[in-house]
C-alpha cells in the first residue's frame, strides 16, 4: 500500500468532486524497463535497486514515479540480518576504532574492518553496505516474480491510488445490487461499523423454514416469519469505524482502504465517499464503481485482522453437538431498516438461534444497534455484549451472553440448548 505522501490525485473545486491517477495504455511500455532492473537486481541493495528504478521511470511522470518504485519494491523480496547481531557488531568496528583514534589509513581501516567480518568488504561502499546492513536502505533483494507484468503494476497502481485516497475519507456510502453477503463480511472483517438498508423496490423475499419435529414448532414457524433469506436486491450500506467517536474523524480511513482491496473483486457496486484533504476544508466527493476496471488483476488483498466473530466460528467449527453454524444466514427487516446477525445456529431437530456480537461501538452506533434489537420479536435471539454493557443490554427481549474478551464455548453451548426447551438432552 502507498502512504499518503505519495497518492495522486485530481479535484475539481467547482463540482466538489476528486478522483484518484489513473495510469493510460500509453504508459505500459515505460513501466517495462522498471520491471527489468528488479528482474535483473538479485543481490543488490535496495538503495542500488531504487535508484537503478528511478532512472528506468524517467519516461514516466515526475509525480508517479515514487509511488511506483515503493509498489515494485513491496512485490520484490529482500532479505537482511538480524537488526540486534547487526547493530552489536557495529558497535564493536567502532569501539575498535575509537581506541585507534583518529583513524586515518585506508589499510588501517580494513584491518579494523577484516576483525568482523569474513571476508573483508573490498572497498568503501561495500564497507558500508556491511557495517549498515540492517538498514532498510542496504536489504538485499533476493527475488522478484517472473509472472509480475507492466499490466498487473498498473492494476496495482490504479487501485493504490484509490485506498490511499481514502485514508482521508471521513464517510463512505455504498449501494449494491448483489454480493451483499460478501460486502457485509469484507466491511465486518474491516472493523467499519456499518447501516444496512434495502434499496426501493428491491425483492425481500421470506425463508419458508419448516418445522420439523413436534418441539419448538411454535417458536420455530414465528423464527422464520421474522427472518428473510439474503435477496437479490439492492442495499445502501453507510460504512463508519470503530474509532469514530469523534465525529468526522479520519482515523479509519485505512480500514476503508483495506475494505476496497477486497470489494473491487466483486461486481454491480457503487461507492461514494466524502474525502476531507485538509481539517476544516469542505469535503470533496469520491466516486468508485465497479465495471471501471479498478484492481483488475491485482494481487488479492493481503489477510485481514482477526476478529471476534472469526474467532467463535473458527473455534465452533461448521458443526458441532448437533448445531450448525452459518454466517450471516439470516437477515431482519426491523422497522424499515435492516439488522444482520453474525451468526445462525441451525439444530438438526429444527430449532434455529440467531446470534449478533457487539464487539465494538460507538455510542451512536450502540443506541442505534440496542434499539433495533429491542425491536426484534419472533426469532430465537442471543446478543453477545461486553461485560460492562450486560445490564442494559438486559432489557432487550432476547437472551443476554456477556463476554470478558472473547466469546467461550462453555458459555454459548448451554444457551443454544436452553432454545430447544424440553428437547435438550433427548
């Protein structure tokens, strides 16, 4: 990823509006040459390597060229020693010379040098090299990717430039017609709070579950009048992050740019987002879709972070004592707007539990998620909350699991089972 010193950008004042440098056919041949001094660098340093790529780009746009050399340089692989061996050898060279002060022969100077290291570095820069070798500026590269095309750095560089855009965005909107499953795991998986609402017109169609057995029928056949399955229709998701307690706060701006990463891989999307470039300036408006070619063929985004539902469902498994878990299977339509719980436990006798974690918040997002399960009726419901919000979230109508740090099996088993009533057990 590019740091925000080297995003380009375009803006236009009068229409409020800013876009992201887009590399043209025409600048693919001059990426080339580029790639053909990493392929050919093996062993250099990275400062040797750099600065071979900064003379290959000089057909390239004086403003594009840094962040190019740092994209290729995040491809590359460069190797180096262990910083505290480095460092403590380097003390020693130069305690050795501190004895031998002033230090003036060239030959005195690989004598104290050629006690340290075997062999001996052959002359000035190589002595360097080896006296600073920890330093990011004399890691060695030690391979590039033969497959890694002038196409695929361009598909990485338009993309760059888009999420470093949104280091500064301070709101993002995005309107779907499909994948709305993967979005609201991408943007969980982000740790960006998130509003769901359903588009106008847009299909809500029923989950007919069945009732299959003669307990919990009745609780089961309300479960399902109350949940509908994830439709194929359209959805505005208002994206927000979990440090935005203040307001207009550009601190997630890089889950934002993570969140792209993955979305661009999807299709029939349309995101706009509010860039604020300067504190107290008035906020610019970027506009990304999909269909124009953003990511195409670049490097799929790295790991997200761990989180809190990731770790229950790895630590559940897809099934276990008789339940299944499906992530985000179930969505409630609560007043007009829409509520997604993180899970949905499915007993094999029929009985079905929802599950929604509130990991972390904001006090708007808090109120705004309590009073929307407090509007909940009908389904089999577990709200998972920190500790300290047990009793308020007590009032809500559904079962209460309180957690410390992390959810625990010992406490989520015994409160699907107590779902299925007289039935557990048998």
């Amino acid at each position: 990823m590019l740091t925000a010193a080297l995003r380009v950008y375009h803006w236009d004042r009068r229409t409020s509006s800013i876009s992201s440098d887009r590399l043209e056919n025409e600048v693919l041949p001059v990426l080339e040459p580029a790639l053909a001094v990493y392929r050919g660098a093996v062993g250099q340093t990275r400062g040797v390597v750099r600065n071979a790529c900064r003379r290959a780009l000089r057909g390239l746009r004086p403003d594009r060229v840094e962040p190019m050399v740092k994209l290729l340089d995040d491809v590359a692989t460069y190797e180096w020693p262990a910083s505290a061996r480095c460092a403590g050898r380097r003390v020693e060279v130069f305690e050795r010379a501190a004895a031998r002060h002033p230090v003036l022969d060239a030959g005195a100077v690989t004598a104290l040098l050629a006690e340290e290291y075997r062999p001996p570095p052959a002359g000035h820069a190589e002595a360097v090299a080896a006296l600073y070798a920890d330093y990011p500026e004399y890691h060695r590269l030690t391979a590039f990717p033969a497959d890694y095309t002038a196409e695929r750095l361009r598909a990485d560089y338009d993309l760059a430039q888009a999420q470093a855009l949104l280091y500064s965005a301070t709101r993002v909107t995005l309107e779907a017609g499909r994948d709305f499953k993967h979005i609201l795991r991408y943007a969980r998986l982000a740790r960006l709070l998130h509003r769901v609402e359903r588009l106008r017109g847009a299909p809500a169609g029923r989950e007919p579950r069945k009732s299959s057995g003669k307990l919990g029928g009745r609780r089961r056949r309300r479960a399902a009048a109350a949940a509908v399955v994830l439709a194929d229709g359209g959805y505005r998701f208002v994206l927000d992050g979990p440090n935005s307690v203040l307001r207009r706060t550009r601190a997630y701006g890089v889950d934002f740019s993570r969140f792209l990463a993955a979305l661009v891989r999807l299709p029939d999307w349309r995101l706009q987002a509010e860039i604020e470039l300067r504190r107290g300036w008035r906020p610019f408006t970027l506009t990304l879709a999909a269909g124009a070619g953003l990511g195409l063929g670049a490097t799929p985004p790295a790991e997200f972070d761990s989180t809190l539902e990731a770790a229950i469902a790895r630590k559940f498994g897809r099934q276990r004592e008789g339940w299944r878990l499906v992530r985000e299977g179930a969505v409630l339509d609560v007043g007009g707007s829409l509520l997604v719980p993180d899970f949905v436990f499915r007993h094999r006798d029929g009985t079905e539990v929802l599950l929604e974690i509130v990991g972390y918040w904001t006090p708007e997002y808090l109120a705004d998620k309590l009073g929307k399960l407090a509007a909940v009726r009908g389904v089999n419901l577990i709200v998972a909350v920190p500790r300290r919000l047990a009793v308020r979230a007590g009032r809500l109508p559904a079962t209460v699991l309180p957690f410390k740090r992390r959810l625990l099996l010992r406490d989520l088993l015994p409160r699907l089972e107590a779902f299925r009533g007289p039935a557990a057990g048998r």
